[in-house]
C-alpha cells in the first residue's frame, strides 16, 4: 500500500463536440484518433444514422466496419466487441447509441488496448465522457465498475439526433445529471475518493453545481422543445449538462448514495425496462431524506422532477411500501462493500435505508397533491 498523500485529481475526454449536424464531422474528428475504426451500434441506431456515419467516414477517407449491439453492457458483450476488434485489426473503436453500447465498447477498447470514441445518440445519462464503465449481468442487475486509464479521445453529440429521439431519453438524463450535484456535495463535505482516483477538486464539485443550475433553469422548456423534436438553446444547455458538465462532475466530484441506491435497485426485477435516470431519481430523493435534508428542499425536488417526468415513488418504479423483503435486498445491494453510499458522512444501514426507501411514498404523493401534481402512476416491469 502506497504511503504518499492522495492526490485531488480530475479526469476528462481528449475532446467534447455538441451541435446540430455534429455527426457530419465524425469522420473528420475520428481520423487523427485513429485510421480503422470499429463501430459498434444496434439496428436500431444504425437505421437512424448509417448513412450519415458513412458518408461522414467517406469524406474522411476512413474503412467503415459496422457490428451490432444488444441490450445491456455485458462481460460477453464486452468480450464480443473486443475479439471483433482484433479479427478486424481495429485501432479505434467507436460506440454509437446509448449508456449500454457506449460502455460496452469502453470497456473492450480498453480490454483490446486500442482507443475509443464516444457518439451518444440520446441524451440520457453521462456514460459517454466517462473512463469507467458499469457492467451488468444477462439479466440487468449491476455486477461492478470497470476504471480505464483514460477517458475517451472523441465524445461527439448531434443535437438534432437527441432532439429527434423519444423525449423520455432526455428527461432520464436529467434525472441522472440532478444526482451529480446532490452526490457530489456530500463527497465534498466527507473528502472521499471520486471515481477519478483521488480526492475532489474545486473543479469538479464546480461542474456537478453547474450541471444543477443549468437543469434547474433549462430542463423544462428542453424537455417541452424536444416533444416537437426542436433545438433550442434551453435543449443545447440540458445536452451539455446531462452529457458533459454531469458526466465531469460525478466522475471528478465523486458519487455517494444515490447511484448506489441506484445499483441496488436493479437487484430487484419490478425495476427492469426503467432507465438508468429514472432509477437515479429514486436514489436522489432516497439520499436526501438519509441526509435529513431541509423539508423545503424535498419537496422542491419531488416538484421539480415530477415535472420533469421523473420518478419520485416505489409505485412509478413497480414496488410499493409493502415489498420490505425486496427492497432489503435492494438496500443489501446498495450498501455492499465498495459501494458508493460509503462516501456519505454517516454509515448508512440496512434497516435505515429500506425506511428512507419505504418513506418516499408517503411524502412525495403528499407533495405531489400540495401541489396539485398527478398521482403517480404504476411501473409494470416487462
Ligand atoms: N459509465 C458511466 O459512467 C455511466 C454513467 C451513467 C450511466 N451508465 C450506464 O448507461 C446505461 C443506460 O444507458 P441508456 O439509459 O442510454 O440506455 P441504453 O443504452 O441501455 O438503451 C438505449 C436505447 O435507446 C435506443 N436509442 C438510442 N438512440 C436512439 C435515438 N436517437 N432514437 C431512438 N432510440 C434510440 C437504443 O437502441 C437502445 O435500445 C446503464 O447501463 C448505466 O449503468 C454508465
Ligand atoms: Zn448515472
């Protein structure tokens, strides 16, 4: 074990590119990275950008090798990706599409040794800046964090395509890109260790704020453009915050309780075909209630993302307070060893969690109809 003193450090992508009609510069901004690319994207992302993503790749003069993605970030899918790398002689490899394909092919650059590139379709979590990767099982539940050396050379975002997709995907994105601030202030208060390697830096915590306020102030009028598939500057702020600002700011300002509220929720199958952000939502509000978090606070956050659209209730994520021997194991999961809720200024337990989790119901329908905000509606896990 090293005796040095740890180091406040922040990590981030060689480079970041958002715009409406970024994708026509991929080839370009691919090129100097690397001259054989390897894209990785579902049918379903690939029916919508194939032909961009060609033509960008022939005006740069670079091979095209297109393969295929799944559903989740797998050790075999990763394995997969890698493997196909070398058949292919690959030196650089390219994700294209949400969280999962993105950190599938993180991970199996890394794995390969050759660099990757980052081409969120959607808006809907800060995988794409990121040098880690979260893999899960076959069947959804979270397994670990793979940490890289490095992140991405190339994180490149068109506007247009995030605007044009599901609005769901943006408003999971916030909801992931809110939890980066409520986290990263608690690590600030307790100096722990980021998912960066090191202690915080001004930086960070700063970028984690910035993602917030620029939420606050953007996400409802983006959240509106994108149902008529409209780029605004509201919709370019809220890109930036979910992708880049959160994405710097969980990784350099550290994570805490509510991502890992986050990873014990998949240990529970009512939860599977939610999103990433909607599950990060219930883990936000989880960790404030912990923290003892001023009441006017809760309850502007349970507005605020009901709102949004977000989850803020067992019933929107398919449980409700009667499922205590689900939601233990959730709080098992949540609070296993080296999870984030470690880096909380309190230990968090078992019987403690599973009534934070169990108390959301009640308060947040309170404040819901305080309001005059819609019930919430039931999750019926497929
Ligand atoms: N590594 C990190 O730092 C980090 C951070 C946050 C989240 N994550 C991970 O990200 C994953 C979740 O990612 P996600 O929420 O993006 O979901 P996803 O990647 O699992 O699924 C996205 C889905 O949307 C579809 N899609 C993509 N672009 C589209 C478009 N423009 N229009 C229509 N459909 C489109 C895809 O076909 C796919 O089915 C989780 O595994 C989570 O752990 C990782
Ligand atoms: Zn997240």
């Amino acid at each position: 074990m090293s005796t040095s003193h740890p180091i406040r450090t922040v990590i981030s992508p060689g480079r970041y590119a958002q715009g409406r009609g970024a994708l026509s510069r991929l080839g370009e901004l691919t090129k100097p990275i690397g001259s054989k690319p390897l894209v990785v994207a579902d049918d379903v992302v690939w029916g919508l950008v194939g032909d961009q993503v060609t033509a960008s790749f022939a005006d740069a003069d670079l091979p095209l090798t297109r393969d295929g993605f799944g559903v989740y970030a797998t050790a075999k899918a990763v394995e997969t990706i890698a493997a196909r790398i070398a058949e292919v002689g690959a030196d650089v490899v390219v994700g294209v599409g949400g969280g999962s394909v993105i950190d599938a092919v993180k991970a199996a650059g890394h794995l390969a040794g050759i660099r990757w590139v980052s081409v969120p379709t959607v808006a809907s979590t800060d995988a794409p800046c990121s040098a880690l990767s979260v893999i899960y099982s076959e069947e959804g539940a979270f397994e670990e964090y793979r940490f890289f050396p490095h992140n991405p050379d190339l994180v490149l975002v068109d506007s247009q395509l995030v605007a044009n997709a599901p609005v769901k995907f943006l408003v999971a994105g916030v909801g992931d890109a809110l939890a980066t601030w409520i986290e990263a202030r608690a690590v600030a208060t307790t100096d722990a260790t980021t998912m960066a390697g090191g202690l915080p830096t001004m930086t960070g915590t700063a970028l984690a704020r910035l993602s917030w306020d620029a939420l606050w102030e953007n996400a409802l009028p983006a959240i509106a453009a994108v149902r008529e598939h409209l780029v605004t500057p509201a919709v370019e702020k809220v890109i930036e915050a979910n992708t880049l600002l959160s994405g710097l700011g969980f990784e350099s300002g550290g994570l805490a309780a509510a991502h890992a509220i986050h990873n014990g929720l998949t240990a529970a199958p009512q939860t599977h075909g939610l999103t990433h952000g909607q599950k990060v939502n219930i883990g936000s509000v989880t960790q404030l209630v912990l923290e003892g978090a001023p009441t006017q606070e809760v309850r502007d956050f349970i507005e605020f993302t009901t709102r949004v659209g977000l989850p803020n209730t067992l019933t929107e994520i398919g449980l409700t307070t009667d499922d205590v021997d689900d939601l233990t194991r959730v709080a098992e999961a949540a609070t296993a060893e080296g999870e984030t809720i470690h880096a909380m200024p309190f230990t968090v337990r078992v019987p403690e969690l599973v009534d934070a989790l169990r108390s959301i119901e009640g308060f947040a329908r309170q404040v819901r109809a305080d309001a005059g905000l819609p019930e919430p509606v039931p999750h019926r896990a497929h």
